[in-house]
C-alpha cells in the first residue's frame, strides 16, 4: 500500500510533470539545428527568387528596347513599295500628264492597302455630326446644313487600331443668325 501512495504522491506532484517534460538539451540543439536549416533552405530560396527576378527585368527590358528599335520593321519594309512607286512615276521622262496621274493614283492605293494592313483607318466625316473626339473644329460657318454638322474637311484624320493619330480638322455648320430687323 505505501508503494500505491507514493505513486499516487509523483503523479500528483506537479513539480515532477514538469520535471518529464522539460526539453532536454539535447533535443533543443536538434531543434535548432532543423530550424538552421529551414532557415538556409529559406533563405537560398530567396535568393534564387530574387535573382530569378532581376534576370526577368534585364530581359524585359531587353525586349523592351529591342521593340523600340525594330517594332516599325514591317511598317517600313511596306512602305518601301510605295516609295519605289512613287521614284517609278519620277524617273518616267516621256511620260504623259495622264499617265502620272494614273501612276499617282495607283501608288495612293498601293499606299492606302499598306495602311489598311497596319489597321490605319482614315477618317473623313463629311456631312457626319461633329464629334470633338475625333474631330478638330476650324471655323463654324452659318449654314443651311444642320448646326454641328461637318460642311468641309480640310485635313483628313486618322486612327490606329480605333486609337486617334490625328483629329479630322473640319468646318463645322452652324445656325444662320436671324437679323431683328435692326439696322444701325
């Protein structure tokens, strides 16, 4: 029976559960040891992330650089079939005031399919309402046609891939000013 007591004396002694579960010393230097080296794994992680990073911005900025360069390369080798047609149509000596003209327009479509090709789309709003985000108002004329309505482009306009490259610069109507029948 004492031996009952006395063990029921340890199990109720909390001095000693402390005592059993007290880390020992060697089982905190296997602790530190794995956090060590869940801190390296971690810590090379990091590096590789942030250097995998920096190589991502040189690239970047490579491609970047190289679309500043070449990106119009496509553009401009189109373009050089206009500008051959148009030295063609020079270098004719004997040629006729017709012939020019038809060489002239034939180079106007050459370049008007070049600038379809590069989704350049030419904006000639004549008779169209007035619309001052895509056109440039010169003048407003009085006229018969309905007040804020385009009566004359004077330069075309364009857009890129439905972005403005140009406003349309137009004459725009207005309503005729109706006299009082005052006379000074």
């Amino acid at each position: 029976m004492e031996e009952q007591t006395a063990a029921n004396e340890e199990a109720s002694n909390p001095e000693i559960d402390q005592a059993a579960e007290e880390p020992t010393v060697e089982s905190l230097q296997a602790a530190l040891v794995d956090a060590e080296a869940q801190m390296q794994t971690s810590q090379d992680q990091f590096l590789r992330a942030a250097a995998e990073l920096e190589n991502f911005r040189k690239r970047a900025g490579r491609d970047l650089e190289f679309a500043r360069k070449y990106g119009l390369e496509t553009f401009a080798a189109e373009l050089l079939q206009v500008r051959d047609s148009l030295e063609l149509g020079l270098a004719a000596e004997e040629a006729s005031l017709e012939s020019l003209h038809e060489g002239t327009e034939m180079t106007l479509r050459l370049f008007g399919q070049v600038m379809k090709k590069f989704g350049i789309v030419q904006i000639d709003p004549k008779g169209e309402p007035f619309d001052p985000l895509l056109h440039e108002a010169m003048v407003m004329l009085e006229s018969d046609a309905e007040p804020n309505t385009i009566i004359e482009v004077v330069q075309k306009g364009y857009q890129i891939n439905d972005r403005l490259l140009r406003p349309a610069r137009v004459v725009v109507a207005k309503a005729a000013e109706e006299n009082s029948g005052d006379t000074a």
